[in-house]
C-alpha cells in the first residue's frame, strides 16, 4: 500500500461491478489510496474478496443494479453511514451468454443487455444524485462501443451507453471518461498486484 494521496483520501466513492475485474481494481487502488470505498455487486462473496485483508474503510452493499429498490437500498446505506457519495464510478456491465449475429440474438437476450449496460447506469446515477451530490460520475463502457466485431452483435448496447454519457456530457451531467482493460497503476484486471 501506498502513501494516501490528497486526492481521494477520505474521499466516499460508490464502485459498482466491484466483486472482480476492472470494478476490483478500481476499488482497490482507490482504498490504497485512501479513499472509504463502497462496493456493489450482485454476490456477496466476490465482494468480501475485494476488500479482504484490509481496514474498516470498505462497506459492502451487495445488489443488482437492474433492481431499482436494491438500488435506492444500497445508495441509502451508504448515505446513512458516510453522509454521502463524492464520487460515483458506474463499472457493472455484461455481456452476451451467447455469441452471435442479428438473426440469432433473442428480443430477452437484448433487453437483459440494455437493462444491464444502460438502464442500471441511468438508474444508480439518478438515485445517487437524489440523494446526494456527488463531484464526479465516472462511466466505463468497453471499447466495443466503437468497433465491430463479427458474432458479436451485443457489442452495439455499448454504442447506447457511449452516446447516453456523451448526452450528459455536454448538458454537464456527467465528465465522459474511457478506460482501457490491462494494467491500472500498477494492477492487473483481476485487481491483484
């Protein structure tokens, strides 16, 4: 672990997609650096090993983010224990079970893809700014968004989320930010050293 920097020590900052990946990562170097970390995902125990071997400075707000009522929930616990959410980082998202074409794709495979990768980021981040104002939003979406990748037609519900953050980006509803998948400061995507 690292000196806190004074840019996020004591900062309060809500992750979602936490319990691995990208989401693990973030939420580690941001608690290695200081920050009180809130961390959100639909199991338990892939949350519990993102903050383990660690101080008091975590809470874990299992939910999924699909479920309105889960999510007023766990924005509420947060509110009430920490007075708020300085920061807000929407990292949950998915992907297709099965790969493959327009003709293939299900209308529910579609639909659980949008509430997924769009409807849940609209939905956090109007509960968060209900019940606070957070500084800073930040989105993370997949490169896929601006390619395309043959038997994988999922790809375009990232091109829904870019334009959504693009929207409120220039109404100053939110700072678009990317992220590539590799090494953050020194992590792997798994979040470990």
């Amino acid at each position: 672990s690292t000196t806190p920097s004074s840019l996020l020590h004591g900062r309060r900052i809500f992750v979602t997609g936490a319990g691995r990946g990208i989401g693990r990562a973030i939420a580690r170097i941001c608690h290695d650096e200081g920050a009180r970390v809130a961390i959100s995902s639909r199991t338990r125990y892939e949350l519990e090993d993102t903050a383990a071997a660690s101080n008091s400075m975590w809470l874990i707000v299992p939910c999924d983010i699909r479920q309105p009522s889960q999510v007023e929930a766990a924005v509420q616990k947060i509110v009430n224990e920490w007075g708020g959410i300085d920061i807000l980082i929407n990292n949950a998202g998915g992907g297709q079970a099965e790969k493959g074409d327009a003709r293939t794709l299900e209308s529910s495979d579609l639909q659980r893809l949008l509430d997924m990768n769009l409807v849940s980021v609209h939905t956090v981040t109007s509960v968060v700014l209900q019940n606070c104002q957070p500084q800073h939003i930040v989105n993370i979406s997949s490169r896929a968004g601006k390619i395309g990748i043959p038997g994988m037609f999922w790809l375009w519900t990232d091109s829904f989320f870019l334009l959504y953050s693009m929207i409120a980006d220039r109404y100053g509803l939110l700072r678009r930010v990317q992220v590539c998948a590799g090494r953050i400061l020194g992590y792997n995507s798994r979040g470990t050293p």
